[in-house]
C-alpha cells in the first residue's frame, strides 16, 4: 500500500469542462478494486487509533470514498448532502464558492458530543466544502478529529484553511502542485 502509485489512476482530460481547465479523473482508480482498497486503506491508516466514531462525506464522490473508510475504520457514515436530499430535520451550513454560495445538510441527529469524526472526500480543491463541513461537525458539538481525500489540488493552497490551529489533520494521497 505504501509505494502503491495513485498518480497513476487519475487522467488528464485538457479542455474539460471548458478550455483551460485540466480535468482530473479519478474514475480509473475507482474502476481498479486494487487501487481502490488501497486508497482506502491509505486514507484509513493515519486515523486507525484515533477513536473515530462518525465518517462524513460530501455529496456525491465523497460518498463513494467515504463509506468504505468507514468501514476500515469501524466508524458509521453520514452523508452531506445538498438541500432537500435528506428526509428528516436537519441542520445545514452555508459556505461560499468561487462564484456564489452553496449549502450542505445532515441529519439534526447524526452527530453527537461523543463523536469523534473524519471528513473525507475524493477532492480536496480550496478547502471550502471540507471546512463547511468541518464547521457543521463543530457546531452539532462533536470533535473534528481530521481530514482525508485522495486528490489534493495543493496549487489552490487549502490545507491553511483545514489545518488550522494544528490540532485537526489532512492526509491527501496525491498532491497537485
């Protein structure tokens, strides 16, 4: 698992979704059920000890990497999930994009003073969507324990905004200079 080469899974694709842009596209490594246990493992490890109760994960690709961390780490999953997706009350936070505004959701009751919680995500870009939701977790009274993802777009410089005080950990697999 250590010397496993993720950069390997994720493709270019220039020009998508308009010119300029490379597109990321982590599909391949999700494709691959080595690469894809791995990843997870890889994700899983530096929080193995770290009492972790809760694993979140933002809609939608955040779903696909999150539920099975949790189940590595013996945690239950709670989705994010934008507004309306959720049957039940919930509690919502607000955050800010790079053109606009965006909300995520969980359910009131997902969370606990005695949670211990992991956000994770397939893409970690600015950091805003993990620290709205590293927000939620604060707010519902459980403890942010850290941050997990396979892509880190490190040019975009998120890991100030996740990192904060020290005291809350980020582990990205593959990181885009």
């Amino acid at each position: 698992m250590a010397d496993f080469d993720f950069a390997s899974r994720i493709i270019d694709i220039p020009d998508y979704p308009e010119p300029g842009v490379v597109f990321k596209d982590i599909t391949p490594l999700f494709a691959d059920a080595e690469a894809m246990r791995c990843a997870v493992e890889a994700i899983a490890k530096p929080f193995q000890d770290a009492g972790i109760t809760k694993v979140i994960g933002p809609e939608a690709r955040g779903f696909m990497v999150g539920v099975p961390v949790a189940l590595e780490l013996g945690a239950g999953f709670v989705p994010a999930r934008k507004p309306g997706k959720l049957p039940r009350e919930t509690v919502s936070v607000n955050y800010e994009l790079e053109y606009g505004t965006d909300t995520l959701e969980i359910h009131a009751d997902a969370l606990g003073a005695g949670d211990r919680v992991l956000i994770v995500d397939d893409l970690v870009a600015t950091g805003g969507t993990a620290a709205a939701t590293g927000k939620l977790v604060r707010e519902m009274g459980a403890e942010l324990v850290g941050y997990g993802c396979i892509l880190e777009l490190a040019f975009l410089n998120p890991r100030p905004l996740l990192e904060e005080d020290g005291s809350v950990r980020f582990v990205s697999l593959v990181q885009v200079q």
